[in-house]
C-alpha cells in the first residue's frame, strides 16, 4: 500500500478501514488526528482540544436552533402569554447551561494540566539523552544527539504538516531556550522584560492571524449562501463548496497550531524551571532544547513527496 501513490493516498484519507460504504462518515477525531501529523506527534503536542471543543459549539448551536424554533411554533399556536412557571423554567434551563459549560472548561483545563505534565515528562526523557551523557567530551556529546535529531526530523517530515509541525514545535523550543539561557546572563532581568514583550508579540501575531482565518471562513460561507438563493450552476456551486472546505481547514491549522504553542510554552516552562533538578542539569537542557529547536525549525520539505489530501491549502513551508 505505502509504495503505491494511489493507495497510499487511500488510507491516508480512509485509514485502515476496509469494503467502506461510499455513504459511510469519517470519524471526525481520526480526520482531525490524521491532519495533524497522525499519532507520529502525540508524544511531543498531545491530543488537541480542538476537535472537542468545536463538537461542543455544534452541539450547543443545534440546541439553541430547536429550542428557538420550538418557542417560535409555540407562539404562533397561542395567543396566549408567557406564565410565571414557564419564565421559571426558562431561567432553570439557562442556568443548567451555564453549569454545563463551567463544568466543561474544568474539566479542558484539567485535561490540559494532565497534558502538560505528560508532555513535559516526555520531553526531559528525551533531553535527558544529551544531559545524561556526561562521560563523552561536550563536542562530541552535543554532535552525536544533533545527528540523532536530524534523523528523527527527516523521518517526521513525511508525516501530514509535518514540516509545519516540526517548524512550529521548533520555534516554540528555540525561543523558550534561548529566553533562559538569557536570563542567567549578565543584565539577564532586562533581557527577559524584552523576550518577555517579543513572546506576548508572537502570542498576538497567532491569535490575529486566527481570527483572521475564521472571518474569511465566514465571509466563503456567506458567500454559498447568497449563491444558493440565486440559483448558480453546479459547477459555480463546486468551486465554492470546494473553496469554504479549503479555508475550513486552513482555520482548523491555524487554531490548531495555537494550541500547541500555548501548550509547550507550558511544557518548556516546566521542563526548564524545574526545582527537583540543579542548575547544571537545567543549562544541558536549555542547550539540548535549543539544538532540537534549531533542527525542526530549519527543516525543509521533500519536493517528491506525494501531497496530503488532509492539506489542501497553501502552507509557509
């Protein structure tokens, strides 16, 4: 299957499921896991919250639909007004839907303590190959792992955005390193206050070009919509349809990609402030950081590689 393009592509797309019914729904947390980067990245980003949170919304939108066409048949059918029991029942059902809620970003929030905390561990295990290595000359210690890096960057890169993923998660490392290794310099307070500013810079860049993102989703769809009740042809309908899907999972990677910078800013924030460990320990990490981050962030794509299907839009790598 995997020296076939066309194959390949299949289970990219369907997985391993076999004699599927043309009709038959994809799994949405298999798309979504499958878009970004398969289980080959769980280790270093965990399973985004993403494809749970935007179930909630749909969720949420549907009941708030039949709730408000539900009202709107009841007061067509009477004249008759509002009694106190059913205003009662109203305020009932709004606030069960606000506990609901609470209750729901507790537990994302506790989810995401558990993430952190995993990744973390993963991340010092895999850190710990250069720390631990104290015996071999410095030199030749830092070489070796660079090597071992590179050979899992080329093997990462073939995965869906992987290239994306690897630049993203790289970034985020090379920053995170580079503002400690700062901070135990001379003046490294000062230092700080400016990585500091540059890191909440880089925080606003990502929430914009979000936002932007799902505007320009919103405005596709208006755009069917109006189309629709004009009676366009087929083929015009296609190219819309086929252009909202595109900017769909354009917004999906950027939402997506901002969740795993806040994630491991987290997850660094751990692993190089951690109090169980010495200086010495924490500077090997910060340089070992610092050198993974240098390799993912520099890695380039394979023009011979066969495209996605999960990533039909334009990427900056």
């Amino acid at each position: 299957v995997l020296s076939d393009p066309k194959q390949r592509s299949q289970y990219n797309e369907l997985g391993a499921m076999k004699n599927r019914e043309d009709n038959a729904m994809v799994d949405p947390t298999f798309f979504f896991n499958q878009l970004f980067g398969g289980e080959r990245f769980l280790g270093m980003i965990g399973e985004l919250n993403i494809i749970a949170e935007l179930t909630q919304v749909a969720e949420q939108a549907m009941e708030d639909e039949e709730a408000s066409a539900k009202d709107a048949k009841a007061l067509e059918g009477s004249s008759t007004p509002v009694t106190e029991d059913e205003k009662e029942a109203r305020k009932l059902e709004k606030r069960r839907k606000r506990e609901e809620m609470i209750k729901k970003h507790k537990e994302t929030d506790e989810r995401n303590t558990a993430r952190v905390k995993e990744l973390s561990e993963n991340l010092k295990k895999k850190l710990d190959i250069y720390v631990q290595n104290t015996e071999a000359e410095p030199k030749a210690a830092l070489v070796a792992w660079e090597e071992q890096i590179k050979a899992e960057a080329e093997d990462l890169k073939t995965e869906s955005l992987g290239v994306e993923l690897l630049h993203t998660i790289g970034g985020i490392y090379r920053f995170q390193a580079k503002k400690y290794m700062e901070k135990q310099e001379f003046l490294g307070g000062f230092r700080g206050v400016y990585q500091g500013l540059k890191e909440t810079g880089q925080i606003m860049s990502g929430a914009y070009s979000t936002i932007k993102a799902a505007l320009e989703l919103q405005r596709t769809y208006a755009e069917l919509a109006k189309a629709e009740e004009n009676n366009i042809s087929p083929e015009e309908k296609q190219r819309l349809e086929e252009a909202a899907a595109k900017k769909a999972l354009e917004a999906l990677w950027k939402s997506g990609r901002l969740e795993i910078e806040n994630i491991l800013r987290e997850t660094c924030n751990i692993v190089l402030h951690d109090k169980q460990a010495d200086k010495r320990v924490l500077k090997r990490r910060a340089i070992a950081l610092k050198t993974m981050g240098d390799i993912y962030a520099q890695v380039k794509p394979d023009p011979n590689q066969v495209p996605n299907p999960f990533m039909p839009f334009e990427t900056t790598a």
